[in-house]
C-alpha cells in the first residue's frame, strides 16, 4: 500500500506539471490548433487526442474535429453560398444609397457616369479631377458597412467566407455557446487571417442578442442556421436586426413542419402543420407567419426576399422594418388552410380584411368564413384545419433577379453556382399571389387513372384561360389560379382518354364520386409552347440530385463525440460496420449446433457450426473447431 500510494503521488505530480507545461507552451503558441498533441519541456510527442479534418469552401479553410464534437455539413455548401450571395446583394443596395461601391472578386466592374446639364448646375464648382467613387472590398474594413452576427457559428466556416467573399462588411461576430468551438473560430480565424474583421464570442445566441436590443447597437444582418428548430431564437432575432436590416433562418425540423406532428409544429412556430403534397411550401409559409407573429409584438414586421425549400432544410430571407401601421395589416397576411382528406383540394381562409374606407385611409375587420362547406363539394369527404400561414407572396422578384444576375455573370464565385442559377430562375417564374400548389401524380392517383404529361396538363389549363406555373419546392408542382372545379374537369376529361374500370371503385371513394360527375368544361390537351417554361427549356439544374451518398440533416454535435468514420449512421442511428465473409464464417465456429445443445451431436466437445450434416454420411469431423 505505500508503494502505491507513492507512485500514485509521482503520476498526478507528472500530470500536473505536464498540464503546466503545456498551458505556458500554448500561450507563446496561439497558432496551433487545439488538440494538436504538440509537447515541450522535455515531453516526448504523443499521438493528438483528436483527429483534425481540413476544409476548404469558397475562399475559406477551416480546421475541425473529426470527432462529432463541433458540427459541420458539406451538404449545405448550396446554402452557405446562397447566403453569401443574397448579403452581397443586400451590401450593394444598403451602400449604394451612402455612394458607396463595392468591388465582388470576379465581377466585371461598371462605372455609371451622370451628367447634369441643366444651366443651374453649370455655375458649380468643377469636381477636382481624379476624384473617384468610394469602394469597399473583400477583406476590409468598411467604417459604414454591415454588422453581421453569426448566432450559432460552429466551426467558424460561414462567418469566415462573409470576411473573405462578401465585401461591404464592418464586422462579424462568430458566437457559439460551445467552448471547444469557439476556440476552433479562433484557430480558423488566424488560419485565414481575417482576424481584423471576424470577432469570436463565447455566449448564448438568445442572450447576446437580446444585449443588443438599441437601435444604436442592432445588426444589419443576422444569420440563424441551427441544428434543428430556429423556434427558441426567433424573438431575440426580430429585436436584435436593425431597421431594415436582413435576418437570414434555416430550419432543418423538416418532419415537424412537414405535418408529421401537427401539435409539435404548434408548440414551435404557432401553426398547425398538415400532410400535404404541397407541404414544403408550407413550412415556407409557417417559418415566415411565425417570424411576423413574433416581429407584430414588438410593432414590426416583415417582409420576404427569399424563401427556399433545398433538400432537408427550408431557408428564408428576410427584412425587418418598424410601423406601428403597417403591423396592422398583419392579420390579413394570414390564413387558414382548409384541406379534404379525401381528394386533397384546399382552400385558404384569411384571418382578417383590409378595405379602403374614405380619406385614402384602410380599415381592417374580422373576415367572413368559412370558405367551405361542411363536406368536400368534390368528394363528400371532410375537411382538415391547418395553420395560420403566411399568404402573401415568399419572394421580392425584383431582389431575386438582382441575385441571379449577379450569378449568372460571375459564375465562378460559388461552386454551386449552376445550382443557385437554376433555382432561382425556377422562383423567378413561380406565380407570386398564389399559394401552394397541386402534384401531377396526386391529381392522377386520386381518380386511379394514368398520368398526363406536365406539357399536357400545363396546356390544358393554359386553354381554358388560367395562369400556371411550377415550384422550386416540387418537382411536379402544378402552381395555377384556377379553381378546384377546373383541375378535376380537365382531369375527368383524360379520364375519359384513358379510362378506368369503374367497377373497381368503391362507391364511398373520392375516385368513384368525382368520377361521376360529367364535366362542364372541355379540356384541350394539345401542347402550346408557352407551356414549357424557360427554365426547362435551357435545361438548368433546376432540381438537385443527392449530392452524395447517405447525405442528410447528420447527429447534432455533442462533447467528447463519435470519429465521422465510425459506425454511426447519418441520422444518428446505429449501423453495425460490414462484416468480412470470412470473419463471419469464423465468429459461427465458435458457436456448438443445434444438436450439441440438444446433447446428441456425434462430435462431443468438437462440435462447432461448421458441420451442416449429421456425422456419419461421409462428412469429416472439422480440425479446426476450438473446445468447447
């Protein structure tokens, strides 16, 4: 006993100053990653205790663990580089009104020269010649930009591509609440050497922008990307942007929002979430009424410049403005969403009204509703209530085709730049004051007969009058102003091409009732060429392939994590690694037969699962088997 004890003082003494050593070491040492397993003062050199991955996107290099403790996905390069995209843009809109100019890398450069010939102005005095027009570039500091703020930084990657790709910018705050990555922003800032832009903090997002509620001490932009609901974050955000100021969210709690848990959905963003074909679009419209339900409280509101629906995420783009007027207004932007079980057809409710009265002034009252009868006039089946959404247009088209210009002329800024050109060309030509859409293969599947073509379908409505359009949301999105009553006209009027044995169908079903009303309106199915738009015409990338194997939302980010190459399956879930054919057969051998257990296998204390056949018909007792 005191021999141990002895050697248990010499190992903690041996520690302690190893730890010593090694804090003294780090301090003259800023430039090493953490846990790069580096030693001095006479330690010999040990294996790190953590692998460290490099990665570079855009114009950034960061360093991370390659154990599952500080978050990362390369999935969503997409929405990294859009944002960076859309803040550009912002920067340029929000500087041009202070006569500055800013200078993208790769942007062919515009000089606008405005002469005033008016004879008033002549008798001014002549502007000193080489005078030019302010600038702001990449990687400076511009003293009247944007603040932008980081809320949930993680590894550090995105605030450090704002420093290095978005110009315009007079600083940015990289927070996370996690130590062990804040000291990874730190390295990842000094390894890029954006030190004089970019600012780690260690804080809770919620707190640190509720520390920044002045007008004086707001920012100009905020981006919120966090694993899972936006939803704890949001009243903290619409009272920490300045006016005007542009607030960036991602959700990625696509099966709540999606309609999986309708009461969960409520809970988070005050809106019931239905099962709909059109569903991702509504979690569009969720995320932006419970942005404006939390901006009314503080008398704000929104408006939309970009909203995106991308593989697992919805992302949405965002001004804040203050109007204790138009915040009354807020009400009509709302609706309720009425859907049959049965055929699927909805119609929307909005919550309040907004009517001219005398004296240019507005009057807002309750709306009448609801816009439905008890039972589907399609089907007999019932109705389902969802909401509150937000019914107004999700884009500012003049903002979106500022973006895509912008891209289309420099397409080697992003890397996903091909993907950003489709989508938003997609969203350019979507019918801005109509909300959510019908599927091709909904449509058809409800009636059981075969599916027309997205031409055919398109010119038939085209035909009979009616406005149509497809969705970045959905592949076989039908986006169109005509009534119900139409789509199921021009659907019994293919039928009626490619008819369906009604005997099959059950005399309660949808199939069976809408079916068995005759139509009023005679379809015209032959293609027009307007009804192929240009975005499939030019053959863009409008609806993204899985960008690799696997991919998806990955395990939240916990201390102390899984290796990425370890047996851990992308949504979190356990997957045992393959086994070798030869090892498995091995590992079996191990195990005694059925027989043996039963006590009348022949091969006693030899038996092992190697044999299949009972002893005695030629097989040869195994050598190889262990004792049992």
């Amino acid at each position: 006993m005191p021999r141990a004890r002895t050697l248990l003082g010499l190992s903690l003494s041996l520690r302690s100053s190893r730890s010593l050593c090694r804090a003294l070491w780090m301090e003259g040492h800023p430039q090493e990653p953490p846990g790069s397993g580096t030693g001095t003062c006479g330690e010999e050199e040990g294996p790190p205790p953590a692998r460290e991955t490099t990665v570079t996107e855009g114009a950034a290099k960061i360093v991370f663990p390659s154990a599952n403790e500080v978050f990362y996905n390369p999935v969503q390069e997409f929405n990294r580089d859009l944002t960076c995209a859309v803040i550009t843009e912002f920067a340029r809109m929000q500087l041009q009104t202070k006569g500055i100019q800013i200078k993208v890398p790769g942007e062919k450069v515009v000089q606008k020269l405005v002469v005033d010939l008016s004879e008033q102005e002549e008798d001014k005095a002549e502007v000193e010649e080489g005078d030019q027009p302010r600038t702001a570039a990449v990687r400076e500091i511009c003293e009247e930009g944007l603040r932008v703020l980081e809320g949930l930084a993680a590894s550090g990657l995105r605030s450090i591509r704002f420093a290095q790709e978005v110009p315009g910018l007079r600083s940015v705050v990289a927070n996370d609440a996690s130590a062990r990555a804040v000291d990874l922003i730190r390295y990842n800032v000094q390894l890029n050497d954006v030190g004089h832009l970019v600012e780690p903090s260690q804080a809770d997002a919620r707190i640190l922008m509720y520390q920044h509620q002045r007008p004086s001490e707001r920012f100009d932009v905020i981006d919120l990307d966090p694993y899972g609901s936006p939803s704890p974050f949001l009243d903290a955000a619409v009272q920490a942007v300045s006016e005007g100021g542009l607030l960036c969210v991602t959700c990625t709690d696509m099966a709540v929002l999606a309609g999986n848990s309708g009461e969960t959905c409520y809970s988070k963003y005050g809106a019931m979430a239905l099962k709909s074909r059109a569903c991702h679009e509504m979690a569009l419209r969720i995320i932006l009424h419970s942005l404006d339900l939390r901006a009314n409280c503080y008398q704000r509101f929104l408006v939309p410049l970009l909203s995106v629906s991308a593989d697992f995420y919805v992302r949405v783009f965002v001004r804040i403005f203050t109007g204790q007027a138009k915040v009354k207004a807020s009400a009509s932007k709302q609706a309720l969403v009425f859907q049959c079980v049965g055929c699927g057809a909805f119609h929307l409710q909005r919550l309040g009204r907004a009517s001219a009265a005398s004296g240019n002034r507005i009057k807002f009252s309750a709306a009448c509703g609801p816009p439905v009868t008890p039972e589907c006039e399609h089907c007999g089946q019932k109705h389902q209530l969802g909401g509150p959404i937000w019914a107004e247009p999700l884009h500012d088209l003049d903002f979106v085709s500022r973006v895509l210009q912008a891209v289309t002329a420099n397409p080697g800024r992003f890397h996903t730049s091909e993907r950003i050109r489709g989508v938003l060309s997609v969203i350019t030509e979507e019918l801005p004051d109509v909300p959510l859409y019908y599927t091709l293969d909904h449509l058809s599947s409800t009636i059981h007969c075969n599916t027309p073509s997205l031409l055919q379908l398109r010119s038939a409505l085209l035909h009979a009058g009616f406005r149509v359009s497809l969705s970045h949301a959905c592949k076989n999105a039908v986006k169109t102003d005509a009534p119900t009553s139409v789509l199921w006209d021009i659907m019994r009027c293919w039928e009626k091409e490619c008819p369906v044995k009604r005997e099959r169908l059950s005399e309660t079903s949808p199939a069976f009732r809408i079916l068995s009303v005759e139509p009023s309106l005679q379809a015209n199915f032959t293609i027009r060429e307007d009804a192929n738009p240009s975005s499939r015409q030019q053959g863009l990338k409008r609806f993204q392939a899985n960008p690799e194997a696997n991919w998806g939302p990955r395990p939240r980010a916990r201390p102390g994590g899984q290796a990425s190459g370890s047996a851990v399956g992308e949504r979190g879930k356990r997957k045992e690694p393959a086994e070798d054919p030869a090892q498995r057969a091995a590992r079996l051998k191990n195990f005694p037969c059925k027989r043996f257990k039963e006590g009348t296998c022949q091969h006693g204390d030899l038996c092992c699962y190697s044999h299949s056949l009972p002893p005695g018909l030629g097989v040869p007792v195994p050598t190889d088997c262990p004792e049992a």
